[in-house]
C-alpha cells in the first residue's frame, strides 16, 4: 500500500515476507512472524505500520517501539474491500498522503464497478459454480463467506462452491467431488510444481464437471489473498479464468 501511494522511497524496513513491488525485496528486513525490534529501533524509522492480524501477539514488542519514541500504527485486519478501503485511508493519513489515499481507493472501487458491470450479462442460470483452492491435497483449503475471494466471485457473478462455510475451512476431497464444481481454481502454483495437472489427476474426482471440462486454472495468491490494491488486478485474473468470453 506504501508503495502505491508512491512513498516506497520512506521505508526504511520490511518483514521477510513483503514480496512486492520488487524493490521491497531489496529493503532491510526485520524478521517474519517474530522480529527484531533492536534493528527495527536501528533504522531509525518515524513511524511503524503494524498488521491488525497479529497485534496482540506482539503487544510487548510494540511497547518497546513506542518507548523509544517510534509512532506505531496497528493498521486493521482487512477481510473485506470496504475494509482495504479503510487500511488505505488509515496509511495514507499516517505517512501525510491522504488525497492519494483517497485516489487509490477511487481507482480500486472503478475497477470493481466496470467488472460488476461486465457482469451484468451473466444470467443467474448461467452463473458457474467455483471451488477456489488455497492450499494443495492432502490438506485442501478453500474461501469460505466473509473472505476477499467469496466477494470477488459474488462480483464477478460466480457461486462459490464453498459460500455456505465461513472464513478459510479445510475441506474433505469426497465434499468437493459431492459439491461437483464447474470450475476449480488454485492459488498455490507459485510453490507448487503443475497444480493444475495435480488436480485433473486426482483419483475419484474424474466426473468432477470442472476436471471432465478441464476447466482448472492456476492464479497467484498473492493477487486474491491479500488485503491490498492488487485485488482489482485479482478480481479481473479470477473473471477472465472463469468467463472468458464476458470479461475478455
């Protein structure tokens, strides 16, 4: 989010697990799950940006950072767009770049809106049925109601396979095959060898409709899991996989 306001040049530090843009990569890191917060005080940074998600966990590490004079923001858990929204006006308040902020949130809620229209063409007889994995067998996990993937497909005029559970439920393969989806889609190809083929080869699930269509497709998490800008790029990669002749 820092980075597409076009404040990248700010930060001074980054967990091991920031990816994107490219240039974050290259930014000091501060650990992952657990950090240092003696290097975290080294780099001498104005301000700490601290995901909701894990901010009790680390409530003692945060005090240090606060005891030597370092504002720390807890940026909410996002799990919906309105709340992206929300974490983008709260970043862009905190590095001094709230009309950017509120231009970035203008851009994102035009994308969706031009996807919701293309939409519009898809009758509710002609809406597909998505199973969307987020983690390879033998322990499948898919998006639940209450998750950014549930609502791209409502957008994009999709059923979820799984929108009767909630938040991101490990599945049995017998209640996917039960469910019989006309697609199935994987986020894991980034570290997973041919997902794809992995699923069309899966033993039971050859009258599967989406494995006896081949209609399986691969996008990267990245895209559809975190709470950021991209999920506009997301929601457009999940409706062309899905309605190519709609979204084209």
């Amino acid at each position: 989010m820092v980075y597409a306001l076009d404040s990248g040049d700010a930060i001074v530090g980054v967990t091991d697990f920031d990816n994107y843009p490219e240039e974050a990569m290259s930014k000091e890191k501060i650990g992952g799950i657990e950090f240092n917060i003696e290097k975290m005080i080294s780099l001498k940074p104005d301000l700490v940006l601290a995901p909701g998600s894990t901010a009790d966990t680390v409530k003692e590490g945060l005090q240090q950072l606060k005891d030597a004079g370092i504002t720390v923001v807890v940026v909410n858990d996002a799990q919906s767009f309105e709340e992206v929204y929300q974490s983008i006006e709260m970043i862009g308040q905190a590095i001094g770049e709230p009309e950017k902020a509120d231009e970035l949130v203008d851009s994102m809620k035009n994308s969706f809106a031009e996807l919701k229209k293309k939409a519009e063409a898809i009758k509710p007889e002609e809406q597909k049925s998505v199973f969307v994995e987020v983690s390879p067998a033998p322990e499948i996990y898919t998006a639940g109601k209450n998750t950014f993937i549930n609502e791209m497909l409502e957008l994009i005029g999709a059923k979820n396979a799984a929108g009767d559970m909630d938040g991101w439920p490990k599945v049995d393969p017998e209640a996917i095959v039960e469910r019989n989806p006309e697609v199935i889609v994987t986020t894991y190809g980034y570290y997973t060898e041919k997902p794809i083929e992995q699923v069309l080869a899966r033993s039971g699930w050859n009258n599967v409709k989406a494995v006896k269509d081949q209609q399986v497709f691969d996008l990267h998490s990245d895209l559809v899991t975190r709470s950021g800008p991209r999920l506009a790029e997301g929601a457009e990669e999940l409706a062309k996989a899905i309605y190519p002749d709609v979204f084209k």
